[in-house]
C-alpha cells in the first residue's frame, strides 16, 4: 500500500523547509566536485642567492602545489608531517562555513600536525571565486610554505570582468624567502610579527 498524500506532503514541506534553512549545505551537497590533494610536508634543499638552504616545503616544491576548483567544489587535503616542526596549513580567505575545523591556525582551530601525523582539511567553497593562497599557520614555517589557491566561476558563469587573453599567477613571498637564506631568518621575523602587531 502507498503512503497517503498527508504524508507524502509532509516529507516534501519538510524537505523544503530544510532547503530553506540551510540553503548552504543544500547548494554545497549538489553543486560541485571534490577535489582530493596530497600535501606531504617534507625538507628539501632549496638554492637562492648562491646560498643553499634545507627547507620544509609541501611536496618538495617552493613555492608549493596550486589547489585549483570551482565555486561550490569540496576540497579535501590530506596533509602528512614528515618534518621534526609542528604544523598546519591555512586556507587564506576561504570562508569556512560550517567547517571551522578546517580553517588552519595552530592552537586556534587545530592542534598543530606532528611528525609522522596526518590531518585532513575538508571544506566546500560557497559563495566565492578568485585567486586566494594558502601557507602554513605556526610560527616561520609560512617562510617557505605556502601556494596558490584559485577558484573559478562555476561552469557556465562568465567572470565579472571580459574574459582575459591569459592568466598566469604570481605569487609574492613578503621578503621572508630573502631573509631565509641569511642566518639572521628568527631575528628577522620576530621584527616583522611585532612590527605587525604595532609593538615597534
Ligand atoms: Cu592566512
């Protein structure tokens, strides 16, 4: 025997209503792919300014892999620490709707990722395209960890702007590579993070 209309009508209202409340998670579920990427966080050494450094480096590339998806793709990163430093990635300015987890910062929404341990940042991109980055979120360590993160337009959406002939990235390290290949990288930095607090 079928379900009566009462109760066929009932599941739909309320799947509706969810729809409604949650418009995120309902568009995040249907709209895109996922994307799996694989971080290995390991020591290479890195040549610059005829000095040679060892260096943590994600996949022994500097600057790192690009993560490339579209608007409403999931993301899933699986990071392994083959390094003796602690550490976490950020996803710079990904709004992390309803996975604060994923978000990145040491002590802050994770515990940094020790040596020989994995941690997967699963995030859907809701809302939002353009070329963002990502870094490492502990202490130096975003000196040489760091790459690309792109998002285009969902298919079939035109960009803002005429479409360009070409689109090449560039990635700007703030000075700290430069300094990493004198001896004097801690001192450097610590500068630097007060002079971004306004402390001197
Ligand atoms: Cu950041």
């Amino acid at each position: 025997m079928g379900a009566s209309p009462e109760i066929l009508l009932t599941i739909l209202l309320f799947a509706m209503s969810c729809v409604w409340a949650f418009p995120e998670v309902a568009s995040a579920k249907h709209a895109g792919i996922t994307r799996h990427y694989k971080f290995n966080i390991k020591l290479k050494n890195v040549t610059r300014l005829c000095h040679t450094k060892s260096m943590v480096t994600v996949n022994g590339r500097f600057p790192g892999p690009r993560i490339v998806a579209r608007e409403g793709d999931r993301v899933v990163v699986k990071v392994v620490s083959h390094v003796p430093n602690n550490i976490s990635i950020h996803w710079h300015g990904i709004r992390q709707l309803q996975s604060g987890w994923a978000d990145g910062p040491s002590y802050i929404t994770q515990c940094p990722i020790q040596t020989n341990q994995t941690y997967v940042y699963n995030f859907t991109i809701t809302g939002q395209r353009g070329t963002l980055f990502w870094h490492a979120h502990i202490s130096w360590l975003r000196a040489s960890v760091y790459g690309s993160l792109i998002v285009f337009p969902k298919h079939n959406v035109s960009y803002p702007f005429a479409k360009p002939h070409k689109e090449v990235t560039i990635m700007l390290g703030i000075q700290l590579p430069f300094f990493y290949f004198s001896d004097d990288l801690l001192f450097v930095y610590s500068r630097v993070e007060y002079k971004h607090f306004g402390l001197v």
